[in-house]
C-alpha cells in the first residue's frame, strides 16, 4: 500500500480535477472504480483515520480526472468512521477538500434506499451525476427502471453503467465532461444552508438568486427526503410488481440462508477455502523455497568473493529472509482470491447474517464477521475493518479477537508440522487448526464479555443488505491479488527479511572466547544464549529446545519467520548439518527434536507446537494497528494475554495429548 | 404481530418499529418506515427474516424483527 496517512488531494495529480464516487455498500462502486482507472490505483488514509480510501487516475482522451473511491454509506449521516468520512468528503469538510463532481453510484435493484443517499449528496452543493447500476439484477427482480424518467424526477443527469462489462463507461465519461464544463455555474448553497442561510426549492430548481446551476432537491428533513425519494421512485419505475419476483439469488439463498442448511454450507465454504488452500499451496510454497534454498544458495556461495562471513551474511541472512518473503507469495495470493471470491460472489453478506447469532453470543452482532474473516487472510487489515462497526465497544472487542483469526503466514507452520508429524491427515489437521481459531474467538469474546465487557448490550439490530449473486471476475479479482501481495512483499517483507538478518547476525557473534565472528558454534553465539534462555519455559509444553524458543521469539515479529528461522538454525548447527544435508528435510529434523524434546512423545509435542504458534501474537504490525486504533494499554495488554493464553493451551495439549500417546 | 411471526411469502405492511432513534432512522432509510410495504422472501435461523423491499433484499435478525411491527396483507410470491 502507498500513501497511507496523505489527504486526497496529495494524491491527485495538481489541477486533477477530482471524482468522488459515493454510493451504497455492494453498489457496484468499487467495480466501477477499478473498470475506470485500471491499475492506476493506490490506497491512502483519510486524515487522522485508519479509514481507507483508494485513488486512481482515470484516463479519458488526453485528459486525466482524478478518481476517489469513497467507502459504501447508506447514508450522509453517518454511524461510523467510515461513513464519517464520506459524508466529510462529498462536503468538503475537514482536511479534506470538496470533489468537483460527485458520482453517486445507485443500485438499480434498491433505487429505494439509493435515491435516499442522491437526495443527500445533492444537498451538499456538489455537483452531482447519478451512475445506475445492477440493471441486469433489476430486471431479473421484474424490475425496469426508467431512467431518463428518473433523471428528470430527480433533476440529475443519470447514465447507466455495467461496471462489471464496462458498458456505459463512455456515456459516464461524457456525462462527467459536461458536468465539469458546467461547474462554473454552481454555488455553495449548501454552505449558505449550513450558515443559516434559506434556500427553498420545490420543483428542482435552485432558489439561491445566483441563476446557480444547482439541481436536484434542497430538502432539508428527513420526512421530506423520504417524500422526495417516493416520488423519484414512482416515476422511475411507475409499475413495480405487485409481488416480489422470485430471483435466481433468492433460490439459492433458500439454501443458503435455510434454518439448518444455513449454517453446514457456511462451514463447509469455508472448509474447501482453507483444503484448497493447503493442498495447491503446498508443492508451491516448497518450490519456491527449494529454489531458494537449494541451487541459488549454492551457486551464490561459490561466487561471492571475499572472506566467509560475507557470503553468509548474503546468502543465510538476507537470501534466506528473501526466499522465506518469496515463498509466501503463492499462499497468500491463493488466500487473496478465495476470500475475493467470497466476497465477489456475494456470499460474504450472508456468511455474516448466518453467523449473527454465535457472534450475538459473545457481544458481538453479524458485522463483526466481516473483520474476523479479513482475519484469517491478514489480521493487519481486518484491524482496520473493525473501524465499519459502529458501536466503538463492539469495536474494540472484535479488535481485541482478531488476532486469533489464524492467519496466513500461521498456515506455513500448520503445513510443515502437519505434513511431517500427521502426513496422511495433514489436511484435516490444518482445519482442525482453523475450527480451534473460531473456538478461541468465541470463548474469548465470551471471556471479554464475562469482564471487560459486561456494559455491552444485545440490542443493536443487524440489517444487512444483501447484494445479488454474481459470479466472480477473474481479472479484477487478480489485480487486487497482486496489489495486496505486493503490499505485503513491501511491508511484512522488509520486517521478515531484517529479522532474519539479524538472527543470522546473532548467531555470527560469540559470546564466549575462542571464537571468531561468523565462525562460532550456534550455543556459544548471542542467538543460541537467548534461545537457551527462553527454551525451559517452554518444557512444560514438550518444547524445551533452543531451535523451537528461537523461532518462537523471532516469529513474535512476524509468523512469516517461524519457519525460516528453524530452517536457518538448523542449517546453521553444526550438530545437525550433517543431518540436514542427507535428507534436506525441515520436517525430519524438528521431528528429531521434538522427540528428545518431548521424551518420547513428539507428536503431542507437535500439537502444542501447532497451538502455541495459533494463538500467540500474530505479528509485531498487527500490534502496532492495535495500538493505534485503541491505544497502547489495550495492545500491550493485549500481547500479555495473548501469550499466557498460547503457553497454557500448549501446555494443557501437551500434557493430555501426553497420556494419550 | 411482529415480522418474526411472519412466514415466508406474505405481504406485510409495517406498523410500527420500536428501536431507539438512531437504529430506527437507520432501518428508516434502508425502507423500512411506517407504512412501507414489504415481502417477506425467506424465513432463517432465530427467527431472521429475509425481506423484499420493492427489489431490494434485506437481512434482518430475529431480535429486531420482534422490534417491527407489521399487518398481513396477502400471502403471494410470484
């Protein structure tokens, strides 16, 4: 990501005119704004937020408008950070300057609660274009709007659009141009309304005296809001069935949203998500690494020139992080896609609404699923997702349960430990991994709700629109991918790739006499006597092992280094280089170690290692939002909990799977 | 009666809704006001409800479909 914390306008190229687009969540907003800009895209922050808002260049001929994707709101005025922000944006309040033209997207399939935003939007003095989407939903809903009826009702010009196809997009284009050429006609009635001034327009025209070009209603209650929407809506579409018309969405929704199917199908979506992400990842992640590890760490080797620690530090440091980031690549961006799916598709509302009642459970309503499912893709974003709940309470618990939404870079560990000590249920195992994160979360919140959190009432209602069916769009879908696994080479990258740097250089400095820096054995080097110092703590739980403290302690920085670590002090031990070399498999070296370690009983000593690694602190970056969404006694108090909590399961695991085994 | 008592299929026109000001006028913008028309399209788990407002679908939990007061209109879905 780019540009977090700067204001739109540091984004948009200077004399850019700007396009805001605003419109209901699942609107088809941001599918019109990636079909319009491309991949001339980049995220920043609101001011003073951790509300995202994503910005692009839309290229028109030989002219460039700026393009800003506002987050949905039903509504201007506003219930959380997020819609504050848009509400502040379409304004010009704040830091943040007013747009030149503001498209407000409107679901043709819910013209109802769309007109409602439009009849807002109009009424803050921006110039203003309705872009009608979601025609094909419409009419398989035996709906038709009359859009140039609509148009003259509302006194905006309206185009419609299929995001998805890019039909229309001229016509919007064309429609923005004149928009714009017109601009300097308009006036700041809104400002004159919120300085007190009067401004009463009954029939679409602008009462202002200025021989403004303002159109659309000035209405000023929400009563007269409702009865302007009503009378655009009725000449819009003068004949709507008298019955609803039975979609293809609402048949499958007779599944999916069934009293007792309901629930199964949710669990078994997200079953197949997380197997297909276990075994296609898998012989991917491998390949990478092998690459990594294998021929190019060889042949790197034999052609640095120079004294020995330099290759070292080049090739078992800085190619080691390097390969560890790489590898990650496939496995995160088949997460990516299949949460895009998921989302894309439309199922994400309606996992929400099916999950509403375990989450009611905890304090929490169906809202809060969309972070905690963010979460299992990165716990990084789905901390800034719980900014679109609007009870700050609820907000701070479900960012209190994130990080116990196993994440990605957690799988890498599950599939190693999987693999090497249950190698024919290995996928079982894994999703076994993710039905513990949900129980986590649950008692967790239950916990919270228990102590922390007794004020929370079960009150609030959950109404969520549910958007039509679609298949999903590949390209989009693919683009998205590569931006946010990009984003996470760039962030979470440079953090992994220096923290193995600096276990390798750790491990290069002797702490006892004798030796000579980068030619020291492992225990006689600062990282072997921290590892040391940490491992007994873990003996109650079968882990009483340096290689296993050590990288447990470097993957408190970022999980993504768990495995590169063991992999790196493996190699890097003289005592089992030997070993390593013969077979060059991770996974029999820690199950050598996990076997002395565990007097025998290596494979519970696995399961509390899969437990620990599950529900310690996700990652130093995830801390760090935690903080800075809530404030540092919350996250500190936080991580504290989060470790006695990993230390006790891995010890309780350890300890039965011990008299069982 | 309420919209939680209400099986998929029929027509309902809303009475009254009793949530606080905020939530109300929430549910307000997204259609659901005194006197709106609505389908009810499926019934869920607790007692939610998936409504037709014109061509729109909304999800609503059991609780707060208690909170919507409704009368029976016709019990039709094409």
């Amino acid at each position: 990501m780019s540009c977090h914390d700067a204001a739109p306008g540091a984004t948009l190229a200077t004399g850019t005119p700007a396009i805001a687009l605003v419109g209901n969540p699942n609107a088809g907003k941001s599918t019109l704004f990636n079909t319009l800009s491309g991949a001339r895209q980049s995220v920043m922050n609101a001011p003073g937020t951790t509300v995202e808002l994503q910005t692009g260049t839309w290229r028109r001929g030989g002219r460039r408008l700026g393009l800003v994707d506002l987050p949905g709101t039903y509504s201007l005025t506003p219930r959380s950070p997020d819609e504050q922000v848009a509400a502040d944006y379409v304004a010009g309040r704040g830091d943040l300057a007013r747009p030149d033209v503001a498209v407000v997207v409107l679901d043709g399939s819910a013209l109802a609660r769309s007109l409602y935003l439009l009849a807002q939007v109009c009424e803050t003095g921006t110039p203003v274009l309705a872009a009608v989407t979601m025609l094909d939903v419409a009419s398989s809903r035996g709906v038709t709007p009359d859009l140039d009826a609509l148009a003259a009702a509302a006194q905006v010009p309206v185009v419609a659009v299929d995001p998805r196809t890019g039909a229309g997009v001229e016509g919007l284009g064309v429609a923005v141009e004149a928009l714009l050429g017109a601009r300097a006609g308009t006036c700041d009635c809104a400002q004159d309304e919120t300085d007190g001034g009067a401004r009463a327009r009954d029939d679409g025209a602008c009462a202002c005296g200025r021989g403004c070009s303002c159109s659309g209603p000035a209405v000023r209650s929400d009563e007269e809001r409702f009865a302007w929407t009503e009378r655009v809506l009725a000449a819009a579409v003068p004949a709507p069935p008298a019955v609803p018309v039975r979609s293809t969405s609402d048949r499958l929704d007779r599944v999916l949203l069934h009293p007792w199917l309901g629930v199964p199908v949710f669990l078994a979506v997200m079953w197949a998500m997380f197997e297909l992400t276990t075994v296609v990842a898998t012989p991917l992640v491998d390949a990478v690494g092998s690459f990594f590890s294998g021929p190019l760490a060889t042949w790197l080797h034999g052609a640095i020139p120079g004294p020995a620690w330099v290759s070292g530090l080049l090739v078992d440091g800085v190619l080691s992080g390097v390969g560890t980031v790489l590898s990650f690549v496939p496995l995160l961006a088949l997460v990516f896609v299949a949460i895009g799916i998921l989302e894309d598709s439309g199922y994400l509302a309606r996992a929400a609404f099916v999950a509403d009642r375990a989450l009611r459970a905890i304090g929490l309503d169906g809202r809060a699923m969309v972070p905690l499912v963010i979460g299992f893709g990165c716990n990084v974003p789905a901390m800034v997702a719980t900014r679109t709940m609007p009870d700050a309470r609820r907000r701070l618990l479900t960012g209190l349960l994130v990080p116990l939404t196993s994440c990605p870079a957690r799988l890498t560990v599950y599939v190693l430990v999987a693999g090497t000590f249950f190698p024919q249920s290995a996928g079982t195992v894994v999703f076994g991994l993710y039905v513990l994160s949900g129980v986590l979360v649950i008692l967790g919140g239950y916990a919270l709700r228990m102590t922390a959190f007794r004020d929370l009432r079960q009150t609030r209602p959950l109404v969520l629109a549910l958007p039509a069916y679609h298949v999903p769009r590949l390209r989009p879908m693919l683009r998205s991918t590569w931006t946010r696994v990009a984003a996470f080479v760039r962030g979470a990258g440079g953090i992994i790739a220096g923290t193995l740097v600096v276990v390798w250089l750790l491990s290069a400095i002797p702490v006892t006499a004798g030796h000579a820096v980068a030619d020291v054995p492992v225990h006689d080097s600062a990282y072997g006597r921290v590892a040391d110092a940490v491992a007994p703590v873990l003996a109650p739980a079968g882990l009483d092992d340096w290689r296993i403290a050590s990288a447990l302690t470097t993957g408190f920085v970022a999980k993504e280094v768990v495995v590169g670590a063991l992999a790196q002090s493996y190699s890097l031990d003289p005592a089992d280089a030997g070993a390593a070399s013969a077979d060059g498999a991770l996974g029999n070296q820690l199950r050598t170690t996990l076997t002395a370690t565990s007097d025998g009983h290596a494979t519970a000593a696995a399961l509390a290692f899969l437990v620990f690694v599950l529900a310690y602190t996700p990652c130093l970056a995830t801390v760090a939002e935690q903080r800075r969404v809530f404030g540092t006694r919350w996250a500190v108090g936080a991580v504290g909990v989060q470790l006695t909590i990993a230390w006790l399961l891995a010890v309780g695991v350890f300890q039965v799977g011990r008299l069982l085994t | 009666m309420d919209l939680r008592l209400c099986p998929a299929g029929t027509s309902v026109e809303v009475s009254w809704v009793e949530l606080d000001d905020a939530e109300r006028a929430r549910l307000r913008e997204l259609g659901l006001r005194e006197g709106a028309v609505v389908h009810v399209v499926h019934c869920s788990a607790f007692g939610g409800r998936v409504i037709a407002v014109g061509s729109d679908r909304l999800a609503i939990d059991g609780r707060t479909c208690a909170c919507i007061g409704v009368t029976p209109l016709a019990a039709a879905l094409a």
